[in-house]
C-alpha cells in the first residue's frame, strides 16, 4: 500500500443561510469531505480547492468514509 499525499478534513462553516445542494435538496455545506495536503496537524488548513476546513491527521483522503467528497478536492487530489 502506497502513503497518500493527502488527508481528509470537512468545512468549517458558511455564511449562507439556506444550504442547498445543486439538485435544490437541503444540505450541510460542512457533509462534503476536502482533501487537505500533507502535512498535516490536526485543527484549521485549507483544502486544496481553497475552502478552510478542519482537517484530522489521521483521515488519509483515499480511504475515507464520507459518501460525498468535493468535486474539485477529487479532481485534484484523485
């Protein structure tokens, strides 16, 4: 098994009243997982699409359970 580059971390929060995903359904901004680059300490980075997030050393990004990831995170990161 290879080592990721890349750790999992979840949005911090939003400004945005209403949170709707793009079919118009309700939703958390912060149920969409960001890949954030290694290294890592546990707390506040920035995912690699640009959003802040609270990443956690220990979530490696391929092996992740979050049914929904970012499309641009999983573009970048794989």
């Amino acid at each position: 098994m290879t080592a990721s580059l890349f750790v999992t971390g979840t949005r911090v929060g939003s400004i945005q009243l209403d949170h709707r995903d793009a079919a118009g359904a309700p939703g958390r901004p912060e149920d969409v997982a960001h890949a954030v680059a290694k290294p890592v300490v546990d707390g506040l980075e920035a995912s690699v699409c640009g959003q802040l997030v609270r990443a956690a050393a220990t979530e490696d990004w391929p092996s992740a359970g979050h049914a929904a990831r970012c499309e641009e995170c999983a573009r970048i990161a794989g």
